[in-house]
C-alpha cells in the first residue's frame, strides 16, 4: 500500500516536472501531494492528511491555476531548454540522489521502530502549548506575506496629479512572442 | 665683509638669477631680461671675487667656513661650505672674468635666437656658472662631486642647446654619457676614501693603496670631464653647441675642472706615485695624439677643441710630473686665450655663417679686430715668446725636465710644434690669403661681441707675467731660467709657425697640405668606441630589453591577462539566468554531500 | 513502511524537484519544483515524527505547510509582476531586461 503511494508521488513528481504544458503540471503537482497525503494516513498522521488535502490541493494548487491562467499567453509557453541543460539538470539531480541514497544506505536509521503516534488533541496542544510562540510568529509571517503579495501584485495607480502611468506598468522591452 | 660671505655671494649670485628665471618663467621667456639678470648675477660675483683679490693682494690669508650636511644620528657625514686660498680664489676670478666675458658676447651671438631659446641659455649660463663656483670654492671632494656632477648637467643642456638638430641632440648625449662613464670613477673614488678614512677631505692621510686607488678613481674622473684619451672623443662633438658655449665650457672652465681636481686633491695625488706615472703618460699622449687631430680639422672650431684636449693634456702630464702649480698656472693662461680663441672663432663664424675653414679665407681684411685677438690667441697657445702661453707652456715642460721625464718632455715637445703648425694653419687658412666667396659680407659684430675679446686678449697676453704672484698663493716656487726647455721650446713654436707657412701660404697647394687633411687618426677612436658601445653597452642592453620584455612584461601580461581570462570564464557563470544559479547552488550541494559521504 | 524507504522517497522528490528547478525556464513552473522540494521536507519530517514519537515532527510539518503556503503567495505575485513587465513568465527574459 505504502509502496503504491510512493510510486504515485514520484511519478506524478516526474510528470511535473517533465509535462509540457503548465496546466497539467500543476495538476500532476496535486497528484503529488494527494499521494503524500496518503502517506500520511499510513505514517498513522491522520490529521497532517486532511491539512494536506485542504491547505495544499485545495488552497496552493488552485492559486497555481490561477497564476497560470492569469500570466498564460499561449498554448505551450514552457520555452524548451535546450538538450544540454536538460542533462546538466540530470546529471546533476542523478548524482546528488546517488550520493544520497549512499548517505542513508550507510547511516543505521534503518533499524528505527515506529512510535505511538499523538492524537490530535494532543497534537494540539503542542501547537498552541509548547510551540505556542513559534505559532504567533507564523502567523505575522503569513500577514507579512499576504500584504506583500497583495503589495507585490497591485497594479499601480495612475499618478493623482499628472495623471500619469507609472513607469513601471509600461514593459521596458517589446517581446517579440 | 668678510671673505667667506663674499664667497658665498659669488657662489649664490649666479644662482639666484637661474632661481629667478627658473620660478618667473615670462622673465626668462622674453628673452632680454633673463641676459640681463644673468649678466647682473655675473657681476656681483666677479665683483665679489674681485674684492677677495684685492684683500688677498692686501694681506687676506686662507679663509674657510662650512656647515654640516648629511647627519646621520647627529652626526655630519659631509660638510658643505666655501673655502678661499690660493688655488680656488684665483680660479673664481678666472672664471668669472671668462664667463662674463662670454654672457657679454652671448647677448650679440645669440641675438638672433627666438626669444624663450635666448631666455633659455641665459638661465643655462647662470646654472653653470653657479655650478663651477660650487666646485671652485669647495672645502672638500663630496660638495666638488656635487658641483661636479651639475657643470655636467649644464654642459649636456648646452651643448643639445639646438635640441631640434639631430646632431647637436646626439653630440649630447655622447658628451653626458662619456662623462658619466668616467664619473662613476669620483664616485668610487669618494667611496673608498669615505669608508677607509671616514671623511671627504683631500687633506686626509690614508694608506698608499687606499690613496692609489682614490686618486686612480679620481683620475677616471679627470679623463673624462678634461677630455683626456681615451675619452676624449665627446668634446669634439660638443662644438655642437653655441660658440660661446663652447668658449666657457669646453674651453676655459669646465674642462679644466678636471685639472683643478687634481689640483685641489693634490695631497692626495703626492701619495699615489704610481697614479701620478700614468697621468705623465696620458697627458702625454693626449697632447700628442689630440694635436695630430686638430692638424687635420676642416672644422674651425673642431681645431680648437682638439687644441683643447691637447692644452689639457699638457696640465696633466704637468701634474703627473708632480708640479700641481705648472699645471694650474697652464690652466690659468690657457682659460684666457682659449676663451679669447673661441670668442673670436664666433665672431669669425657669426660673420661668415660657416664653421668650415674653406669658407674662409682673408678675413683679416673684413675683421681687423677679430683678426687681433685669434692672432693673441693663437701665438699664446702655440707659445710664442712673451705671450701667456708661452710662461706656463715652459712651466710644464720644465717641470718634466726636472723629473728627467725625457720620453713625456719630447712627445709635449712635438706637440708644441704641432700646435704652432696647426695654429698657423689656421691663421693662414682663414685669415690669411684672397677672400672667400662667404666672407664678401663679413663685418664685426659690434661692440658686445669685440668688447669681451679685448678684454680677454689682455690676460691672453699678459697672464704669464703673473706666474711668480700665484706662485706666491699656492706656495710653488717660480723661477724661469734660461735653460734646456725654454729653448728647445721656443724654437718648436717658431719652427712650427714657419712649416705652416710655408706648407699653406699658398692656399695649401703645397704637397704636404692633402695628406695631411687626410690623415684622420681620431675616426679610428671613435670608430672604436661605437663599436664598443654597439658590442659592449647595446649587447647588455638588448640581453636586458630582452628580459623585460619578454620575462618581466611577460609575468606581467601574464598576470594581466589571467585576470581578463578568469573574468571572461568567470563571465559565462553569471549568466543573468535563474536556472544556471539554481544548477550552481545545486553543484553546491552536490559538493557538500560528497564531503558528507566520503568523511 | 520503513523509515529509510521514506528517507530514500524524499530523496527521490528532492532530486526531481531539482532536475525541475535547473531544467524549467517558466516561472511557475520553477515554483511548482520549489513545492515538490517543500513537499520532500515535509515527508521527511513527517516520517521522523512517527519513528521518533512525539507530536513535534507533524507540528514541524504544519508549519511548514504555512511556511510554503506563505511562499507560493509572494511568488505569485512576483510572477505577475514579472508578467505585466514583460508581458511573459520566463525568468530568462526577466534577466535580459536587467543588463
């Protein structure tokens, strides 16, 4: 079972990475992290599943469509990298899993039992207990996120005087598509 | 005023105006002022020099004063000061008395120069005259190289004075660097006697050796700065520059520096006799060998630097033989008439625009007063009976006859004959016979220009009845008496002025005249000397070149251009693009994990 | 499910999430790399937790799930600032306009 879900994540991993078009790369992304979900619930993490399922396949992968439709121009836009790179990129994320896998064939973690895993309400407490203070501070993080997006992303205002456009609305460089 | 700051103030005289000129440089660009100023500065320190004379014929006695110079830890290495006896007084008269002369002549012979050149040379001629009065009135061997080391200077400005002639830059530089090369010797020189006896002093008493080898190092020194052979080569050359320059420096003083060294360091010079041999034997031959040369000149003024060469040769063998006071007293009279000799060959040139002898040729006609003072001049130098030349002339011939010097006494004895020949030849050749096409114009130069030759044909003439007083001054016994050497001496200069009569009195159509203008032995000298300087100096040179070019500037293209290469590679990395960052931080990795795994 | 298979796992996603990252030249396609290296992590705490008992690795993983949410927020705004500039999402583009 846990073998299956594993194999979902990396394929589905694979496919976002390799698809062409940028729509099912996000939806092979929520694939990806429907499969962790699933490992979750077998990592007896029942509650991390469901926070999974609604945060990220509900929440960051529908802002991933929508930035995707919103910024989309055309059919295809992923520019191909040339063959090169691609086998830079290979070779480079081949060797580093090869050293990887070496790192944890030789560490003695494999002989590690599973523990009773805490129960929700537990789970809670530590939350806003013992990791109370680390909790508040997420939480300015994710204000300061959300207000530098919002800062980030805002067109800009015509100048209340001139009535210009702001310099930086007008693209510094013709693309040519 | 004392004799010490009447020193100083002949000394710093010159130097002020050259500071002046140097400093309020539209002074010097207009031309006039600056020979004013200069002239002015000469005649405050002739007149200063001249007052030293009178409280010296009065009863002055030797004066000295110095301050410390180069302290080291407290402590003065060197001194720096004035010091007037009787051989440095009547060389500051001599010298100034010739350079005013010479500046006075200058503001007619130059006049023709533009008027930033005209303010240039005066500033030159109070820089030299400033510089020699250094040399002449230093107390020790330190503050007389000081001196030394800047008449050289002055000489290689003036003599590239045409700076835009080939010739005349190159004739320069020849002169600088012949005389550097024999300068090394002085410094050497001062450093052995500086670190055997701790002092610049002439009046120290080293060891036999140490003075051999000081005064062997001076003598270097010597051959170089008085054109003495093998050296000689440059002071032809040097008739590059102006006339008059010629006359002061190449002539009357600056030459002569070098005699007057020896002169000053004679205590020094009495406890090397092995150095003192070898000065009789090239005095000697330069006498002889630069007489042969200056018989076959086409060049006036080339004559008269060979003459030079040989008249100062004539001094060292004198000092050689030991008798530092015939060659001073040489020295004396020879600055007089041979500075009246140059002075008048610039008017003969100023007048005819030519330094060649075949473009002369009965100019007594045209230049009745010029004609006067080169023909004092001339019998001086070859030593005609009663003119100054001949007094001191005897001297030095006597004083080898007393050392029973009989091989150096007949080579100065030929070369008196030489001279006598050579001087008539000259006489006869431009101003004697028709007159040439050139010197149909010729007129004198006006009274700036024949003033300064009658004043210097008085001591031309005259000097040598001065023997006895300066005698007197340096403790030298005089007496002339008819013996051997005024004789024979007197009978080669009248036998040499008659073979050139009778060899030339015809336009030099006798048989002798053309292979004597052939006969060019000084081509062989300097022949020698390039190819020695091609061989010896270009071949270290080139071998040097070759190493900074390709070792040092190698090392250091190398350096240059690994910096540009790495930067070009290094260039690549920054691409601008996110991916190759990303690859980069992921290479990162990579390594970190590698360095994981492995330890 | 032993620990080193979910080790080898994460591993795994982390190097696919990086062949994405060097290989994508779209921005939200680098993003998408970014959460699959995220998601790599959080497996990785997540599997730790549970051989290691305790509520602290599925509190970690909570965070971090805020931390990325947080993330693929300024992310998309940067890259639709990138887009009204540029009028695209490719960041090579992006880094021409700089010179």
């Amino acid at each position: 079972m846990s073998y299956l879900s594993s194999a979902i994540i990396l394929a589905s991993a694979l496919f976002v990475v390799r698809s062409k078009n940028l729509i099912h790369s996000v939806l092979w992304l929520a694939m990806t992290l429907l499969g962790t979900a699933a490992l979750y619930a077998q990592l007896d993490a029942p509650f991390l599943a469901g926070v999974q399922v609604l945060t990220y396949v509900g929440g960051v992968v529908t802002l991933m469509i929508f930035g995707v439709m919103v910024t989309r121009r055309h059919e295809g836009a992923n520019a191909p990298s040339d063959h090169g790179e691609e086998d830079r990129g290979f070779i480079f994320a081949t060797a580093l899993f090869v050293l990887l896998a070496l790192a944890i064939w030789k560490s003695p973690m494999a002989l590690a039992t599973p523990q009773p895993s805490p129960t929700t309400a537990q789970l809670a407490h530590a939350l806003l207990d013992d990791y109370l203070i680390a909790f508040e501070v997420l939480s300015l993080l994710l204000l300061a996120a959300i207000v530098g997006a919002v800062v980030l992303a805002r067109r800009r205002d015509p100048d209340p005087i001139t009535g210009e456009e702001p310099a930086a609305t007008t693209p510094t460089r013709e693309v040519t598509p | 005023m004392s004799p010490v700051t009447l020193a100083v103030v002949a000394t710093l005289a010159p130097a002020v105006a050259a500071l002046v000129l140097l400093v309020v440089f539209p002074l010097r660009h207009r031309g006039a002022p600056a020979a004013w100023l200069t002239i002015l500065g000469s005649v405050v320190s002739l007149a200063a020099a001249l007052k030293l004379l009178v409280d010296r014929l009065g009863g002055a006695v030797d004066a000295r004063a110095t301050v410390p110079w180069i302290l080291e830890k407290g402590h003065a290495m060197a001194e720096l000061g004035v010091l007037v006896d009787g051989v440095s007084l009547p060389m500051l008269v001599i010298v100034c008395v010739v350079a005013l002369c010479v500046q006075l002549f200058s503001v007619a012979y130059m006049h023709d120069e533009a008027p930033r050149a005209y303010g240039r040379y005066f500033t030159l001629h109070a820089l030299f005259l400033f510089s020699m009065n250094v040399v002449v009135v230093s107390p020790n061997l330190l503050q007389l190289f000081a001196g030394w080391e800047l008449v050289g200077l002055t000489s290689y400005l003036l003599i590239g004075f045409y700076f835009a002639k080939p010739s005349a830059a190159k004739a320069a530089v020849k002169a600088f660097w012949m005389t550097k090369l024999a300068d090394m010797g002085f410094l050497f020189g001062l450093l052995i006697l500086f670190v055997s006896t701790g002092s610049f002093e002439w009046t120290t008493q080293p060891s036999t050796l140490v003075a051999t080898w000081v005064t062997a190092m001076l003598f270097v020194a010597v051959i170089g700065k008085s054109a003495q052979f093998p050296l000689h080569i440059w002071l032809p050359d040097a008739m590059e520059g102006p006339t008059p320059v010629s006359a002061l420096l190449h002539a009357a003083t600056m030459v002569a520096a070098g005699v007057f060294l020896v002169v000053r360091a004679d205590p020094l010079f009495a406890l090397a006799p092995a150095t003192r041999d070898v000065m009789l034997w090239v005095g000697s031959i330069t006498a002889v060998f630069a007489a042969f040369l200056a018989l076959v000149q086409s060049d006036l003024k080339k004559v008269l630097a060979f003459s030079t060469s040989s008249q100062l040769g004539y001094m060292v063998a004198a000092l050689g033989a030991g008798n530092a006071f015939a060659g001073f007293f040489h020295l004396g009279t020879h600055a007089f008439f041979k500075a009246l000799l140059f002075l008048a060959a610039g008017s003969v040139i100023h007048a005819v625009h030519s330094n060649a002898l075949s473009d002369m040729g009965g100019l007594r006609k045209k230049l009745p007063l010029t004609t006067a003072a080169f023909g004092i001049g001339a019998l001086s130098l070859a030593g005609f009976p009663g003119f100054a030349g001949f007094f001191s002339k005897d001297l030095v011939l006597t004083s080898l006859e007393d050392k029973f010097h009989w091989v150096p006494w007949s080579l100065l004895m030929f070369s008196a004959f030489l001279t006598a020949f050579y001087m008539g030849r000259v006489l006869i050749k431009a101003f004697g016979g028709e007159l040439s096409a050139k010197a149909e114009h010729a007129h004198e130069g006006g009274p700036a220009m024949t003033g300064p030759l009658v004043v210097l044909a008085v001591p031309a003439l005259l000097s040598g009845f001065l023997g006895g007083w300066l005698a007197t001054q340096v403790n030298a016994s005089y007496h002339l008496h008819l013996g051997l050497t005024p004789v024979v001496a007197t009978s080669m200069s009248l036998l040499g002025l008659g073979a050139s009569y009778f060899v030339f009195r015809n336009g030099g159509t006798a048989p002798l005249a053309p292979t004597l203008e052939r006969l060019d032995a000084f081509s062989l000298v300097d022949k020698t000397w390039s190819t020695g300087y091609q061989v010896g100096l270009l071949g270290v040179a080139s071998l040097a070149g070759w190493f900074d070019r390709y070792v040092i500037d190698g090392l250091i293209n190398f350096t240059g251009w690994s910096a540009l290469e790495g930067g070009q590679r290094a260039r690549t990395l920054q691409t601008g693009r996110v991916r190759d960052y990303a690859l980069m931080v992921v290479a990162g990795i990579v390594v970190l994990t590698l360095i994981g795994v492995l330890r | 499910m032993t620990l080193t298979n979910c080790i080898v796992l994460a591993a795994a996603l982390l190097c696919i999430g990086i062949y994405g990252l060097v290989t994508r030249t779209q921005a939200v396609a680098m993003l998408l790399s970014v959460e699959l290296m995220a998601n790599a992590a959080n497996i990785l705490f997540a599997a730790f937790g549970h051989f290691r008992g305790g509520p602290a690795g599925q509190v970690l993983v909570l965070f971090s799930l805020a931390i990325t949410v947080a993330e693929v927020a300024v992310g998309l705004a940067l890259v639709m600032l990138i887009y009204r500039r540029h009028g695209d999402t490719l960041l090579d583009l992006a880094s021409e306009a700089k010179q």
